[in-house]
C-alpha cells in the first residue's frame, strides 16, 4: 500500500497552516533590546528599578551606548529583564518575577545570542550561537567559554525560577551568564538559588492566595578575562523580597560570594539583610528595591527550620558543631594554656 503525505488529503491554507504551526513549537527566544528599564519593568517590585552608582540612577541608564535593557522574550512571552554591559560582555542584573513554577523541560542544546546588540536594525529574534569561532564585538560567544578552565556558563537569573518551560528555557541566552566558577556555580550558590525558591514558595503568597516574589541578581566585575574579552566576575550577589499575608508582612534579604573555589566543599553562604549587601559592595547609594517597604534590617534566615531539609538553606551557625565564634586558633590557646598551668603546678 502506498502513504500519501498529509498535505494531499488538505486544502491548501489549512495544510501551510499547519506546516506553519509546526515550525513555530521550535521558535526562536525573542529578545529585545529597549529604550529604557521602564519598558520592561514588570519583573520589577513596584515597577522600581535598582539604584545602582555609576550604571542605574532614578531608572535612568547614565550611559546608554554601554548598558542595554533588555526584555529576554520566548515564544512572544516576556520573561525577565537584563541590564547588560557590552564593554565587559556580561549582565550587569537579571531580574525576575518569581511565582508558582512547573517542572522544567529539556534544557536547550544550544546557547542563543542577542542579534540587536550587534546591528539595532536586526531581527528581534533571539538567535542560535553557532559560531565555532569569532567573537561578536558587543556580547559574549559560546566560543568564549570553550575550554575555560575552571569557569562554568553561570545563570545570573537561575532556569529554576522561570514559572513555565518556556520561562526556564529562556534563561539559556549567553546575555543572561557570567563566568562563575565550578565549585562555587554549583556549590554553594546553588543552594542558595535552592533555598531561596523553597523560602518563596512558603511563604511569599499573597492575600489572594498567590505566589509572587522579586528577585534581582548581578555580577560585580573583577579583573581577569575570559580570552580576554568576557569579565570574570569578582562576586556574585542576590537580593530578593516579597510581601506575606501569612506573616502580614513584607520579607527580603540579600545573598553574595566569592567568584572563587567553594572552600569548605559544604560551604553555605549566609543569609544576610539588605543593608548587609549594600555595605559590602561599598557604597550607601545602592539600592535593590527602591521605593518599596522591603525591610533593610532583617534576614529571613528564622524562618528556615520550617522549611524541608531538601532547601539546602544555611543551617544556624552555632550548630555546625562549634560553639558561635569557636575556631581552630582559639581550640590551640585553649591547649597550650592547658599545658601552661599543668606544668606550674607539677
């Protein structure tokens, strides 16, 4: 018996119909690049851009030919927005709107690049990276990462806070990655990317029942190179807050560390407030959530023994089988004071 193709049994339209619909399921990630963070301030709390010195000031980019917003779009669905930095090829944050997610489909086979970065006049269509070697002037290139040593391609807005597959999806864009190394991308990081998603899961639900929290990601620059042209992150941090009709309250707190090798291998970064952030990256001025009640001065970190083992939030620091501020220097003063005072008294 001889099987006719599909399109000889329809009518014309209803077949270039199909076809058409058949090829859009592989579509390409859209992305644009926009005039200012306001058109992409959704995945903001209150619609309230970073403050951030020198880069972000009262939603205003202070030099727009360096710093691009852009919408990370997957099948014409926005999903988060990136303030990217085309001279060090790296995002500057990543922001996103967490609510319930779904489980997580197949991760994409290849990393996408933003064509718009490198000819305005181009498609809008986030487009495969198949360079197996060159570099794009504007952003970074798979070929970057190739045999990078100790670095990994690290997600700045983590695949594992997207609500939807097509939200995860739409993370692997190299517009959305820094150089992060192994141990700590897949460390002590990733427990606290872990940790957070459990904390926002419990307890940032709304008064109608809903999650919705805001979390904000960046990379401070250091000064190495990947092939010395992608900035290798000195440190990483995340900030993130949301309101609890459970608590009655609005809950934040901040997360950062090295871009060095985790060391202990079990090592937990410490959840810590917002002020505690801003502190540490030396400058009062900037500001995750301006304009917004997110408390400045507290930790959610009170709320972890409610939360299942399987989070992999930090544990108290007094349980870890030391007394709070016991070290190993102090355990040999203890020692050789012993020794002191047996030997006087023999």
């Amino acid at each position: 018996m001889m099987f006719l193709p599909l399109g000889c049994f329809l009518p014309r339209t209803a077949f270039l119909l199909l076809l058409l619909f058949f090829f859009s399921s592989f579509g390409p990630t859209q992305t644009e690049v926009v005039r200012s963070i306001s058109d992409c301030a959704d995945f903001l709390l209150n619609q309230s851009p970073p403050q951030i010195p020198n880069i972000l000031k009262d939603g205003k980019i202070l030099d727009q030919n360096r710093y691009k917003p852009i919408c990370q779009t997957y099948r014409n669905t926005r999903t988060f927005l990136t303030l990217y930095d085309t001279t060090e090829r790296i995002p500057v944050f990543s922001a996103i709107k967490f609510v319930q997610d779904q489980k997580a489909g197949k991760r994409p086979k290849k990393w996408m690049i933003e064509p718009q970065l490198e000819d305005e006049s181009a498609d809008k269509n986030m487009k495969r990276d198949n360079k197996k070697q060159g570099a794009y002037k504007h952003q970074a290139s798979d070929f970057d990462y190739k045999n990078s040593g100790i670095y990994d391609r690290g997600h700045v807005c983590p695949s594992s806070y997207g609500s939807t597959p097509t939200a995860k999806n739409s993370t692997f864009t190299l517009t959305n990655i820094v150089p992060q190394v192994k141990s700590f991308n897949g460390g002590s990081w990733a427990k606290m990317e872990k940790c957070v998603k459990c904390f926002m899961k419990t307890f940032c639900k709304n008064s109608n029942g809903v999650t919705e929290g805001y979390v904000v990601t960046g990379a401070q620059p250091g000064t190495g190179k990947l092939k010395n042209r992608v900035n290798i992150p000195s440190r990483m941090w995340s900030a993130f807050c949301c309101y609890s009709d459970d608590q009655k309250a609005w809950l934040a707190s901040a997360h950062w560390g090295e871009n060095v090798p985790d060391e202990p291998k079990d090592k937990y970064l410490q959840t810590k407030s917002l002020n505690d952030l801003y502190k540490d990256l030396g400058t009062p001025t900037f500001n995750v959530f301006p304009g917004t009640k997110c408390p400045l001065g507290m930790t959610v970190s009170k709320f972890y023994p409610k939360l299942d083992k399987s989070c992999k939030c930090p544990p108290p620091v007094s349980n870890r089988g030391r007394p709070s501020g016991w070290s190993k220097n102090n355990f040999y003063l203890f020692f050789y004071y012993f020794i002191f005072i047996s030997f006087c008294y023999t």
